[in-house]
C-alpha cells in the first residue's frame, strides 16, 4: 500500500515539473511553484471540498483559490482532479468445503457504511490446496536409524 501512495506521489510530481510547476499539498493548502525552487513565484492556494463522484467520468474534483501569491504570475483559481475509488467494504464469511472440481468458494457481505452502488454480496472462488502425502519414513528418520 505505501509503494503505491509513493508512486502515485512521485508520478504526480513529475507530472507537475513536467508542466513547469511543482506542487506541494498538506491537510490545508497547495503550494504551487512555477520553477523549482523558485521562492519569488510561489502561489498558494485553499482547498475547497471534493465533489461527488462523477459516474461517467469516475473523476471527482475539487477547487483551489488563491490564498497568497502576486495576482499576476498566479491564477485565482484552479481546479484538481483524481479518480474516484469505489468504497466497497466487505466482511469475509467462512471458506466452504472443497467441491469436487477441486474449488472452494466463500461468501462475503457488505459493510455498513459501504457505497450504495456497491454489490450488497459478493462471491470469492478459488482452487483448493491439495494435500500431500507424509512418506511413512523421512530422509531425517532413515539417518537417525543407520546411527
């Protein structure tokens, strides 16, 4: 999960020098620099709160105004976007025995809480572990014998 917070982190960032501009985001501002390293150029902006999730586009956005920066280098306002992620929760029910075409299947329901376009069950198959037979006698036990 943490490779891929730091990726996404790190290709949003390239992606942003790559237009000329570096961003920096916390819990309550977007700082925006127009070079890197440019301190004279900075523009920060306030976050605005995420719309809804767009179905057709399955993008959310949210809008920056400018909080403080020269009027002239910095736009009022700009807007973010990013794909939305569906919030399906699920609590995990029991495995079932396996079947005779060698697969297992479980079932698992909903959350509370949970996105209300989301399945309300959701079924999880996959092939059983066979097991191996124990040879009656081990390497390890025929070299204890011979001592």
């Amino acid at each position: 999960m943490k490779w891929l917070l730091l990726s996404t982190l790190a290709v949003l960032l390239a992606l942003a020098i790559a237009e000329g501009e570096v961003w920096e985001e916390d819990d309550h501002e977007v700082l925006i620099r127009s070079e890197r390293g440019a301190k004279n150029q900075e523009c920060r902006y306030a976050k605005g709160a995420w719309t809804e999730c767009d179905s057709k586009t399955n993008q959310r956005s949210r809008m920056l105004t400018l909080k403080k920066g020269n009027a002239t280098n910095c736009e009022p306002t700009k807007t973010m976007q990013k794909k939305c992620k569906k919030a399906c929760r699920y609590e995990k029910g029991a495995w079932a025995e396996c079947n005779p075409q060698g697969q297992m299947t479980r079932t698992d329901k909903i959350k509370a809480g949970s996105d209300s376009s989301c399945e309300q069950k959701r079924e999880i198959t996959k092939k059983c572990k066979t097991k191996m037979a124990k040879p009656t006698k081990g390497k390890k036990a025929a070299r204890r014998n011979r001592n």
